[in-house]
C-alpha cells in the first residue's frame, strides 16, 4: 500500500530536499496523476500543476480538462493548462510522440517562467515494465533495459508502486479520477502490452511486478557501475585541448563492444 511516509521517502531519495524544492505536476486527469497530486498536496510540497488538453477524445477531453481545474481550485493549487489547437499541426506518423514531445515543451517553458526547480510525473511500476519490454524488444542495451530514471530535472515518485495500489490509494482516500476509455484499446505496442502481456506474467506470479522492481534496481546499479569504468577508460585512451578530443584508436579497438559504443555515442554515433 502506498502510505504518505513512503512517498516522502521516495521523493527525498530523488532530491536534495523535495522541503526546499518546487514542483511542476504533469496530471492529466487520471487515476496515477490524480493520485500524485494529491500526494504533493498531503504533504506540503510546494507545486503548481500543468495539464494539456489534446481535445482528441471530443468532450471527454474536456472533462479531464475540468476535472483538474476543479481538483486545483478546491485545494487552492495553482494550475497551467494548454489546449492544443489547429495550430499544433497533428503529424502523420506518431500521435504519441509528437503529444510527449508538445506537452514536455510546455512543462518547461511553465517551469522557466515559474521558476520551478524540477518535474514531477506519475509513471508508476507497470508504466516501467511496459517500458522495459518496448526497450528489449528493440534490441536495447543495458541503459534502455535499467528502466525510466528519477535525478533532479525529473522526478517519477510512483515508479515503485503498481497500478493496482495506486487505485487503492485513491478509492481510499476518494481522489477523484477519470479514466481514458482509449487505454483498452491495442492501437498501440503499450496498449498491447498493458491490456495482454502484463496480466499473463501476473497470472503466472502474482508477486511478478515486486520481483521485477528488484530486478530492476540491480539493473539499474549495474549500468551505474558500467558506466563508470566506461568513462575512466575513456579519460585514459583519450587527450583534450581547446578545441578538440583525440581518442586512440588502437587502445579504442581493444576494449570490449560495449566500452567502444559507449565512447562513440558521445561523438553522436549510434549502435544500429
């Protein structure tokens, strides 16, 4: 269950001193957004709330829309919202990333303009095994496969709960939410994912999502210790002037794949 002290302890993990920290809340209208506002609220943080209405779901968008403003106003929070207009030309390839690609560039211009100091948005457990097995699918290596990161730019608080606790938490604790009827369907991979997938590995251990997040700790410890001995062994094969880095190449060529792809992604080149 999710319980006020774990989510201060979490936050903190993530931040300096979330006490000393102001906060821009992505909250879309439903239940894990929803939830992570109310936790921001419950304990204090200092946090303004930023939602974008797409008005691709006709009137339901405008009823998440409302349902935000309503939530902020009854807890004197002070709300930024963007509705996407003609202008916002749709692309013809993909809605998803051209909608993440919108809505982060007005997190950050709210956040410029308000001086906040760093993000906060509700992926939660399931979110991070959807995630990871989109990454390994496409034949990610270890950094897409350590999961979605929290540091001091982006803080993901929920990442350790499941869905199913986060609904517990708002019937509990009767936070208002609506659910984007969308998400049932298997339009896209995470849909698929989400809706077939994740309820068969649950059907097989229901304790799978808690083993998974251990899973991907160690993982993300992993890639942390990787990349470490990667960037020494970097400084050591490489010199530096003014204007430029000078790699050895015969010392390049002896280290393992993964020591050279990690040095030339940092010149922009890509393992593919």
């Amino acid at each position: 269950m999710i319980t006020i002290e774990q989510f201060k302890g979490l936050l903190q993990k993530n931040t300096d001193d979330f006490r000393q920290q102001s906060f821009l809340v992505a909250v879309s209208g439903g239940s894990d957004s929803m939830v992570l506002a109310s936790l921001f609220s419950k304990i204090g943080a200092s946090f303004q709330v930023a939602h974008v209405n797409y008005h691709l779901r006709e009137e339901n968008s405008n009823l998440d829309q409302k349902l935000v403003e309503d939530f902020c106003k009854t807890n004197n929070i002070k709300v930024h919202v963007y509705e996407v207009s003609e202008k916002d030309e749709k692309p013809e390839g993909s809605i998803q990333l051209w909608a993440r690609e919108l809505r982060y560039l007005f997190f950050h211009k709210i956040m410029e303009q308000e001086n906040l100091t760093a993000l906060a948005t509700a992926h939660h457990l399931n979110d991070q095994l959807e995630t990871f097995l989109i990454n390994l699918s496409r034949g990610s290596g270890i950094k897409g496969l350590s999961g979605m990161p929290n540091n001091k730019q982006i803080v993901r608080p929920l990442l350790h709960f499941t869905k199913e606790e986060i609904y517990a938490f708002a019937e509990e604790n009767n936070i208002p939410f609506r659910e984007d009827a969308s998400n049932q369907k298997n339009d896209y991979l995470r849909n698929k994912i989400r809706n077939t997938i994740t309820p068969s590995l649950l059907e097989i251990n229901s304790k799978f999502l808690n083993q998974f997040d251990q899973s991907i700790q160690l993982l993300e410890e992993a890639k942390n210790f990787a990349f470490e001995q990667a960037e020494k062994i970097f400084h050591e094969i490489s010199t530096r002037n003014d204007n430029e880095i000078i790699i050895n190449k015969i010392e390049l060529q002896k280290e393992s794949l993964y020591v050279q792809y990690y040095i030339l992604e940092k010149f922009g080149f890509k393992n593919t």
